[in-house]
C-alpha cells in the first residue's frame, strides 16, 4: 500500500469520526486513525460472537435453504445501507473539492473513501463470515481451512456489493434526469433500494410460512456461495468459484471504465447542482409558525430521511409487514388482563424507533451554521429550542403513531389493545424524544458535511449498532417476563406495579429534564459570568 493511500485512508477515517477522533485527542493519545481500526475490531469481534451464538445451533451444512435464505437476507440489507452510504460519502459531503490540488489519484480517493464506506456497511453484513464460516465447519473441513475460505469468500461478496452498490449510484447520478431533478431522483434511488430490500425480505419470509418443513426453499443466486462454503474442492464448488470471481472481475471493470475516469467531475457536479426553489411567502404568520416551516425544511433531504428511516424503522416495518402476508397471528381474542403488556409493548416500539439517528435526535445539529445565527437574533434561545423540540416531536410522534396502527390492524388486535398500544407508543415518544433531543444539544455539532458524523456522536457506530439490537432484546425480554408475570401472579397486582413504575419514571424523567435542561436554557453560563466579571473589574 503506498504512502499515500495510507494517509488518504487516515485522513478519511478522521474525517468520518470527529466525535471519536476528538476524544482521541482529548486523552492524549498518538496514532489517531490506529485506535478508530482498533475500536471498529474490536466491535467486530463483539458482532461476531454475538452473532456466532446466535446461527449456532442451526447446521447449515445440511440445511441450504436456510443458508441462502440468511446469505440473501444480509445482502439485501448491505445492499441498502451501501447505496444510502455510498451517496451521502461521496456526493453529500463537501470535502472532495480539497483534495484537487492534491497528487492524488482518483483511484485512491475512491479506494479511501470505499473503506470509510466499508466500516460503514460491515456490521450489517458480518453475519456472512460466521454463515460461511459454520457451514464449512459443519460440512467437515478443517478449522483453519474453513477459517480461511470463510474470510476470503467474505470479502469477496463485499467487494461485489460495493461495486453493484457504486455502479447504481454513480450510473443514476450521470443522467441528465437526475441532473435536472437532483432532490427528486435522490429520493427515488434511496426510497426504491430500501422498498426492495423490505418487499424482499417479506416474500422470503412468505414462502418460509407457506413450504416450511425443515428447510427453506433455496434461493438459486446464493446456492453457489453454499456450494464453495459447503464442498470446496469439489466440481460444483470449484465451477461456484470461478463465477464468483469472474463476476467480481467484470465489476471491478466496470467501476474502473465507467467511475474512475470521471470521479472529479461526476461528484463535483452533482455536489455543486443547486436547484432553484421557488418559496411561496405567506404573509401574516407569527414566529411560531415561520420557526415550525423552517424545522420541517431542516428535514426534507432524501438522504437524511432515507438514512433515518433505514437505521431506526427497517426492523418494525419487516416485523409488521411480515405478519401482513402471512396473516397467521390475531390478539382479537386477548384476555382484558393483558391490555397493560399492548401498553408496554408500545413503549418498546419507540425505544426501538427513536435512537441518535431520528429527526429530532439531529434537529439542532442540522440548523449547522445557522445555529450560530439564530443566537444573534433577538429571540430566546429557550423559545427557539422549544419550538423545534415541538417540530420534531411532531414528526417523530407521527411515525411512531403509524406504525404503531399499522402494527394493531395487522395483529387483528382489539380496539382496546390498539388504544392502550397507540397511547404506550406515544408516551415512549414523548420521553425518548426529550432524551435524544438534550443529547443532540449536549452534543451539538454545527460543522458537520455529512450526516453519518450527526449519527456516530457520542457512542459511535458501536454503541449505536448495539442500542438498535439491544432495544429489541432488552424489549423482548421485558414484554416475555410481564407475560409470564402475569400467568403466575395475580394479575391486577401486577399490572398495578408495573403501572405505577411507569408512571414514576415518566414524572421523574420528565421534572429532570425540566429542571435541569429546559428552565436553565436562558441562564447565563458561569463561564459568561465570570467573563463579564473580568470585564466590569477592568472597566
């Protein structure tokens, strides 16, 4: 690897993480772009145990429906957040223009920022190495030689992704189509992969409920990456090999005929494309109303959206989805007792749903440079953030609330069960919305060129991987053990505790975060303060 891929690879690495890299700094440590490689194998490594423990049990090797079933199911979900994450490296962020001075090739940029890219998109798809990996264990091969096949052939099915993920967007943003209508075709290139990947996995799930005996149906595009994981050496496997390779081979030709030669211009095009908006002015509108319009502005960016939706609403809307065709599960005829678990259960659907992704997790942050500004006008900042907190509660609410119908209408569940599931989701809402919301302000980032850098404050990639796994097991477990609670224990008491747990913690959750964020907004820092001692002493 030459010199200067390396520092094109640090530089991009940097640029991605400036919550992580700053902290870095902060603790005084040296090799910067070193530790973020250390934390994301590290997080790889957690990744790949829990999902180890997870595919365990099942024995691939006898079973290559289910193993293709599960290779095109992560797939289709690095599919997605490779095309989501492609656009917004590449054509969302502002920073290429700096490196046209620069004796830098376009390959290497594209190469840099593809790891960025690949960081990015992993964690989604890692669950392939430990498929590859225990099907060639459990088909009989040697521990090092499964170990090594399993790698390989992982990387391999990475690179393919990234060059189909790089080819349909770099070929849709070359169109005059899209160069005319940029906001317009974003939203249905971004909208359509993640529409595709949704209706995929819901037709794999159909035809699992519709034929399962002991094997799923075996999906024929993935077979020959069974075939190599399961009989290497064999025919079948060795000819599975060949087209694997001869299809990335014809890919990467084609990234490097039709990309490379026109990175610079394509991407500084497309980046530079202003289309002029036509604003319709509405006279006699009080502040309240022109803040509420600029905050529902702030959102509209299909990117933004497409990556808010895809990080936090893709599971709900499979699970929901899934149970709408195969039509199997009805809570119509639910003892009464268990209206207090419909209520839980909506708390959980926003705990799943609203994480440092969501709208009004960002709100602040996306004002940028205009945040700033807004503090130089002659209105309260405590005003100022409440309407946008209300802004984004509003949009946040609304989600959660359609969902949350969806949900009912589609678990046949009775009109009592959906109110009591609508009004758990809605308070979910309101409290997890306060939540991310002050943390966006604790964590406020004005200087941000893409929207990746909002989503992987504080916790990073890591701790925002595992809040979205960990809120649906954490969830599961609490909603199974009021369940069980209530066919062991007489059920008004319990029912009764957990209703007055809920109630304390929103009261408690709602006084803290007034008391100590909202009611202190206007006060002057006691840094100000003493600035403005400094200043009366010297005067």
């Amino acid at each position: 690897m030459s010199k200067q891929l390396k520092a094109l690879i640090a530089v991009s690495l940097r640029y991605s993480n400036p919550q992580v890299t700053d902290r870095l700094r902060k603790k005084g440590r040296k090799n910067l772009s070193q530790a973020i490689i250390n934390q994301y194998l590290l997080s790889g490594l957690v990744f790949l145990a829990v999902y180890g423990s997870m595919l365990f049990m099942t024995n691939f090797a006898k079973m290559p429906g289910t193993f293709t079933y599960f290779a095109t199911l992560f797939s289709l979900l690095g599919l997605s957040q490779g095309v989501s994450v492609i656009y917004n490296i590449f054509f969302e962020s502002k920073d290429l223009g700096s490196y046209l001075p620069l004796p830098f090739k376009q390959s290497q940029i594209f190469i840099a920022k593809n790891i960025v890219v690949a960081l990015s998109v992993v964690p989604f798809i890692i669950p392939l190495l430990v498929l590859f990996f225990l099907t060639s264990l459990k088909s009989g091969l040697n521990i090092i030689l499964a170990l090594f096949i399993s790698v390989a052939l992982f990387i391999v099915v990475l690179l393919i992704l990234f060059a189909v993920c790089s080819l349909i967007v770099f070929g849709l943003t070359r169109t005059k189509v899209f160069q005319k209508h940029k906001k317009l075709m974003t939203t249905l290139l971004l909208w359509v992969t993640m529409g595709l990947v949704i209706i995929g996995i819901m037709f794999m799930n159909q035809d699992t409920a519709d034929s399962y005996v002991t094997d799923r149906n075996i999906i024929l595009p993935m077979l020959p990456l069974f075939h190599i994981t399961h009989a290497p050496f064999s025919s079948t496997g060795l000819l599975s090999l060949v087209g694997i390779i001869a299809l990335l081979l014809i890919l990467a030709f084609l990234v490097k005929w039709q990309i490379l030669p026109q990175l610079y211009e394509q991407v500084t095009n497309i980046s530079s494309t202003e289309q002029v908006v036509r604003r319709v002015h509405k006279k006699n509108q009080n502040l309240q109303q022109v803040l509420r319009r600029y905050n529902f502005e702030l959102v509209k960016n299909p990117s933004l959206i497409t990556q808010v939706l895809s990080s936090s609403l893709v599971f709900p809307v499979v699970f929901i989805a899934t149970f709408a065709m195969n039509g199997d599960l009805s809570l119509k005829d639910l003892p009464i007792k268990f209206a207090g678990v419909a209520f839980f259960c909506g708390l959980v659907l926003a705990l799943m749903t609203i994480n440092q992704t969501s709208f009004v997790g960002n709100l602040i942050s996306l004002d940028g440079e205009n945040y700033t500004y807004m503090q130089t006008l002659p209105i309260s900042r405590k005003d100022y953030l409440v309407e946008k907190f209300k802004a984004g509660l509003l949009i946040q609410g609304g989600i959660t609330l359609i969902l949350a119908l969806a949900a009912g209408v589609v678990l046949k569940a009775s009109l009592l069960f959906i109110l009591a599931f609508v009004i758990g989701a809605i308070l979910g809402t309101i409290l997890l919305s306060q939540f991310y919301f002050v943390r966006d302000y604790r964590l406020l980032l004005v200087d941000w060129t893409n929207f990746s850098q909002l989503f992987l404050r504080g916790s990073g990639r890591v701790g925002l991987i595992f809040m979205m796994w960990g809120s649906m097991i954490v969830g599961a477990l609490l909603i199974g053990g009021y369940v069980l609670l209530l066919n062991l224990v007489n059920a008004t008491l319990v029912n009764g505790v957990v209703a007055a747990a809920i109630v304390i913690v929103s009261f408690g959750f709602i006084y803290y975060y007034r008391h100590n964020f909202w009611q202190k907004l206007d006060q002057v820092s006691w840094q100000r303060k003493i600035d403005l001692a400094r200043q009366k002493k010297m005067k």
